[in-house]
C-alpha cells in the first residue's frame, strides 16, 4: 500500500529515460510526459536550465561564437594563441608585426604582443574568452536518439513494467514518444557540438546506453555513473555560456530563459540549496526539511547503504530505504518473503514491477493500474495517468477520479492531459508560437524560449 501520490511521485522520477537523473523532473499535463529543462543522468549531459532542479530529457548544450579561437573571424589569422596575450605566429609577434590579425581586434582584450602595438586607428576589440575549438566526436541526433530510445524502452518494458501501465503505452510507443522528445534537444545541441562549443564522446554515449543492456539488474538498475560527462566543456566560472555543456567541470549555465545567455556557476553540493542552482552529479533536487526547502539530496546510494537522511539520502535503482530509526537500503520484497507498506519492520514491494504490499498477508501482490474503480486502501489498485485516487489518506480505499478539468482548481499542482497548473488553477497548455513565461506552459515537445512557445535553441553567440 503505497499511497498515489508517491507512486506519481516515483514515476515522475523514472520519466522516459528510466533512471532519476540528477535533478528532478516536471510532470507535463497530469504526469503524461516529463520535459526536462536541460539534461543529466539521462542522457548523461550536465544540468542545466532555466527551472533550476529540474532535469532535462534531452541534452542542451552550446558551442560556437566568435572570440573564441584563431580560427574564426575575428582572431589571429588562423592559429591558436600560444600564451594569452600572445599571438600564435611567434612569441610576442602579431601575425602582421605593428598590426593586428583582424584591423580592430585582438588575442587578447585591451593588449598586443610585447614591442608591437595596434597599428594607428584600429584599437583592441573586445573578446573576453578564448577557449579554443573543442574537438569531439560526430553528434548525429536522428541516430543516437533512436539508439538511446530502444534500449531505455527495452530496459522499461523489461525492469518496470509500471510505466508502460501507468501512461497506457506500448514498447514501441515509449520508442516513438522518446525519439520525438530527444529530437526536440538533440536538434538543438548538434549546431552548438560541431561548432566546438561542446565535445561530444561517443565512447561515453555508448556506455550509456550499454547501461540499459538485458544483463542490467532491475533492482540495482543501470550504472549511476555510466551517463555522465557525455557532453564536455572547458568555459570557467563566471564566463558567458548558453547552456551547461560549454561549462567546466563542476560548473553549470545559469540562464534566465533559454535562448538567453547566462554565466558559468558552481553545481550546488550535497545538502545544499538548489532553489536557484542545479544540483552536483550524484544528487537531486528535492524539498525536504521542516519546513520544506529545495535542497540537494545524494540519490545513488548501494545496497546495505545508510539512507533515508538529507546527508545520506536516496537509494540507488529500485532499492527501499528500509528501518524505523536507523535506515538502510534493501532489496524489494518479493514472492514469499513478508513486506511492509511503510518500509520499516520489512522493505516494501517493488512498485515497479507492479507489485503492492497486501496489509493483511504482509506479502506482495500483483498491482493494478485503472481510471476506474477502487483504489488504495488495500485495493490492490492504483490510477493510472491522468487520474487520481479521492481518498483521504493511502491507507483507506477510494475511487480513481480524472484529475482536474481546465478552469478548475488544481490538484497537488497536478491537472488532467494536456494542462498545466497555472498558480491554481487548471489552463490548457499552450501551442507553438503562443506567450509564455515558462516551459511547463507549452505542449507537447516545446520549450518557453524568448517568451515564445517553440523549439528549444540556444544562444548562438555569448561572449
């Protein structure tokens, strides 16, 4: 017996990449559909984004502008500097001595090569970075998102079962709807990858999605680390960037919107507040504490971890955090072995196999997902997508309702497919082109960029 709202709230985590990433997700329309803001232990693309602790189904990242290196306009005529200040031709020489590589500009902000100064009426330009062209591997988003697609989906029709039921949906639609939300990112990311903003590593893709393989165990689930650092960047703290990818290590883009430029920052770490920032790898972003606050919790903890604090935190794959003062990660409980609702004298069952603690047996059961008919209590019932049990507390029995209609109040901030919780009150999500003020605002696979419902982009130039 596990009450609805948690059961949303554990299938919201999964999402359609099948791992909780390193940040939380949104709902989008009464739990059909998570749109991530940037990307994480998803796709194994750092977090970024506008909504901070919010993760993104698909990576985001950025790359090329000018002032970066000599091989865009604007720079040394074609060569790397060698040392900052200096231009590549020679130590301390301009590639035209006394003048510079481009009339008006320079390597290095305000400063020419020692005993050569600008040539008589062409002053420094501006350019405050020049992190070079960063090398990768080919990034082609109709074929990475279509492999990545096939083995999450696999891996969810085989591990966790639940989500198949729970939105009503076949192997090949989660493929097809998978493919489609990747595409809206993986687009979006090629541009910023080939101009060298961003290195991509196939080699670290294709763990990834190795992770996912038939070998894979459905309790621990995939290798917590497999999905990371796929998307690479060299932009220090405090430089200009359009998403997190051009970032260094332990550092993410803080944007206003997307299609805006923002500034290097350091991930927030474990325990601390991500109201404002994204979450260190390994963590994710959930209001905990009395009262309630946005804080970075660890979510990769092992079996017999200590789990179930703020400085412990989450247990890793399908694990149960486990105990009634001390707490432990456990295996779910199954077959003949007893189980508890409430995790604390016995793990709970796995709801991701569709299985449900029976209060009177103290032994899992097969769970039922319905838009009708009974539910929680000891039901063995649960609603599915788009509804939600009216019980007054998960230990007594209701029915399952459809969540709330447009114009009505929300529920818990949820509303039926195809709406958004609009402060309070229900509001038919928005289509391509229309006003918004944030991404949960717009249907299907678009993001609130420049104020617009659309495709999501970044900015193609910030420096």
């Amino acid at each position: 017996m596990t009450s609805t709202a948690t059961r949303l709230a554990l299938i919201a985590c999964l999402g359609i990449a099948a791992a909780c990433g390193d940040s939380t997700r949104r709902p989008g329309g009464g739990g059909g559909g998570f749109k991530d803001a940037v990307v994480s232990g998803d796709q194994g693309v750092d977090d970024s984004g506008v909504n901070p602790g919010q993760d993104a189904n698909n990576p985001g990242q950025d790359a090329n502008d000018p002032g970066q290196d000599a091989n865009n306009p604007g720079q040394d005529a074609g060569f790397l500097d060698a040392t900052p200040g200096q231009d590549a031709v020679g130590p301390g020489q301009d590639a035209t001595p006394g003048q510079d590589a481009v009339p008006g500009q320079d390597a290095v902000p305000g400063q020419d090569a020692v005993g050569f100064p600008d040539a008589v009426g062409f002053p420094d330009a501006t350019v405050p970075f020049d992190g070079g062209t960063l090398m990768g591997d080919p990034f082609n988003p109709s074929q990475l998102a279509s492999a990545y697609a096939a083995a999450v989906c696999t891996y969810q029709n085989r591990c966790e079962p639940a989500l198949n039921a729970f939105f009503r949906r076949t192997q090949q639609q989660c493929e097809t709807e998978t493919i489609a939300a990747l595409l809206s990112t993986y687009n979006a990311v090629q541009p910023l990858v080939s101009a060298g903003r961003a290195s991509f590593s196939r080699t670290r893709f294709d763990a990834c999605v190795a992770s996912f393989g038939a070998g894979t165990d459905c309790v621990l689930g995939p290798d917590p680390t497999a999905c990371d650092n796929i998307f690479t960047g060299n932009r220090p703290q405090g430089v200009s960037c359009g998403a997190s990818a051009e970032c260094g290590s332990g550092l993410w883009c803080a944007l206003s919107a997307f299609g805006a430029c923002g500034t290097c920052e350091p991930v927030a770490a474990s325990g601390a507040d991500c109201s404002n920032a994204v979450c260190a790898t390994g963590n994710r972003c959930l209001n905990v504490g009395n009262p309630p606050a946005p804080t970075c919790i660890p979510n990769r903890v092992a079996q017999n971890g200590a789990c179930g604090t703020i400085p412990t935190g989450l247990c890793r794959g399908h694990l149960i955090c486990t105990g009634m003062t001390t707490f432990t990660c456990q295996t779910p409980a199954s077959g003949a072995a007893a189980c508890d609702a409430n995790a604390t004298t016995a793990p709970d069952c796995n709801l991701y196999q569709n299985q449900t603690c029976d209060t009177t047996t103290s032994r899992c059961v097969p769970l039922a997902w319905n838009t009708t008919g009974t539910c929680d209590g000891n039901s063995h019932n649960a609603c599915g997508n788009g509804y939600d049990c009216d019980s007054a507390t998960p230990d007594v029995q209701g029915n399952c309702q459809p969540l709330p209609a447009a114009g009505a109040t929300c529920s818990q901030g949820a509303c039926g497919i195809g709406l958004y919780c609009d402060q309070t009150t229900c509001a038919a999500e928005k289509t391509t082109g229309t006003t918004c003020a944030q991404s949960i605002e717009c249907g299907g696979n678009d993001y609130c960029v420049n104020s617009q419902c659309g495709a999501l982009v970044f900015a193609a130039s910030c420096n």
